[in-house]
C-alpha cells in the first residue's frame, strides 16, 4: 500500500513535469526557423544595397551594361515570387501579424522600385547613347560647315551639353537651351543640305542628352528615395522583439521546469520517508 502511494505520487510528478517540459519545448525559439528567417533578412538587405549601387554604377557608366541588375531582378523575384515568406512558429499571433504587415510593406517597395528601374534602364540606355554620339557628330558637323559662326556655335554647343551631361543646373540647362535655338536658326538658313543636316542630328542628340538627363536622374532618385529600407528595419525590429522576448520566456521556463523537478523529488522523498515511517510505528503497535 505504501509503495503503491509512492508510485502514484511519482507518476504525478513526472507527469507535471512532462506538461512543463513540453510547453516549455513549444514557446522555446526553434534555431532552426530562427537562422533561416534571419538568414533571408541579412540576404534582403545586401539585394537592397547591391541594387542601389549598381543602378549608380550604370548611371554614370560604371559598368557597359545592365548584368548586374539583371541578376538583382532575378533574385528579388526569388525571394518574393517564390514561397512566401514563413514567419518563425514561435513568433505569437499579435507579433506575426505586425511582422507580416512589415513586410508586405517591404515587398509593395520592392514591386515599385522593380518598376522604376525597368524605366531607369530605358531612360538610361537612351542617354548613353546620345552621349555616345553627340561629340563625333558635333565634330563632323563643324568640319562640314564653311561658316565661322556655326563652328563657333557648334563648339559652344559641345561644350556646353557635355557639361549638362557630367552635371546639373538650371544656369547650364538655360544656357544650353539658348544656344540650342541660336545654332537651330542658323542652320535652318544654311545652303548646303549636307551641312544642315549634320547640324540638326547634333541639335537632336542635345536635346536628348538634356531631357534623357534629367528623366534618368529623376527615375533614380525616386529609387534612392523609396522607403525600402525603413519598411525592411520595421520588421527586423519587430522580429528581434519577438525573438527576444521568446528566448527569455524559453530561458525562465527552462529555470521554473528545473525548479520544479528538485521541488517535485523533494516532496516525493519527504513524503515515501513520512510514510515509511508511519508503517514502521504502525508495525510496532500491531506487535
């Protein structure tokens, strides 16, 4: 009878302490969740800043073409057109739901800036090759022309149009646009068609470098500008929070379930020990 006690009283502690371990096991962070989130935030931020700086590298003809880019497009869309993204299972509800509403934020950003930078390339392809053009056809025209003047015009125009190439301001856009019209209205009076002709195909690629240029860099600042990153913060931040409160609550389980476990013995010891003596003294007194 006394041993039967003991065991019930065992088996009760043991299952007390099973229930407590097991919890503790569920609410503790799962490494393995933990290092594959963590992993795909640290990858997103370096897609975030290899994108920034390759759009730069081709706007000032860095790189001789958009590979780079490419590739960044290609591995955005693995990340967000693939499986979505799994949340850690230990994060709770009201966490998940503000790290979810983080991200999709982050992927609505990512979905723009894909967009802008298919119009950055295109803008940025037509400037290159403007600038690519412009110097031999204003050096051309200014051989095919006999005219003083139209030379002097023409190099002004070269001159003045690389600048507007390398840099930006409202004093050098206006001065280039007034010597766009001085040399357009000279050349519409020119006899020699072939001259003429050579002069507008550099009138044309000038305003294409001016207005290419300032599209291009407009398209690209608005890259720069997006918020991306502050929407990829928020649910860093977020999920360290949750992350850190559960490895806590994970480490004072761990603590309360060791607790529990010399609480448990101790009371199973004292109480087989009260028992066996009880049967000791009840023995006596049926002797």
């Amino acid at each position: 009878m006394i041993s039967r006690a003991v065991w019930r009283l065992s088996a009760l502690a043991a299952a007390a302490l099973t229930a407590t371990v097991v919890f503790n096991e569920r609410s503790a962070p799962d490494q393995h969740e933990h290092q594959a989130f963590s992993q795909l935030l640290d990858d997103t931020r370096a897609l975030d800043q290899d994108m920034a700086r390759h759009a730069l590298e081709a706007r000032f003809q860095l790189v001789s073409n958009y590979d780079q880019l490419t590739k960044d497009d290609l591995d955005v869309r693995a990340i967000h057109d693939g499986s979505p993204v799994e949340v850690p299972t230990f994060v709770r509800a009201g966490e998940r739901r503000a790290i979810a509403q983080a991200l999709s934020r982050y992927a609505a950003l990512a979905r723009e800036r894909q967009r802008l930078l298919e119009d950055f390339k295109s803008k940025n392809a037509l400037l290159k090759n403007s600038i690519s053009y412009f110097p031999s056809l204003a050096a051309g025209a200014s051989k095919q022309t006999r005219d003083p003047v139209l030379v002097a015009h023409i190099n002004e125009l070269r001159a003045l149009t690389l600048n507007v190439a390398l840099r930006s301001g409202p004093q050098l856009l206006l001065a280039q646009s007034q010597e766009i019209s001085a040399l357009s209205g000279q050349a519409a009076a020119h006899e020699d068609d072939k001259a003429r002709h050579g002069i507008e195909l550099t009138l044309a690629h000038a305003r294409t470098i001016a207005a290419s240029k300032a599209d291009t860099d407009g398209v690209l600042t608005r890259i720069l500008e997006l918020p991306i990153g502050a929407a990829r913060e928020d649910a860093q931040r977020l999920y360290s929070k949750a992350y850190a409160r559960a490895a806590t609550e994970a480490r004072y389980c761990g603590l309360f379930v060791a607790a529990m476990a010399f609480a448990l013995l101790g009371l199973v010891t004292h109480i087989g020990l009260r028992l066996r003596r009880a049967a000791i003294e009840l023995g006596k007194s049926n002797e």
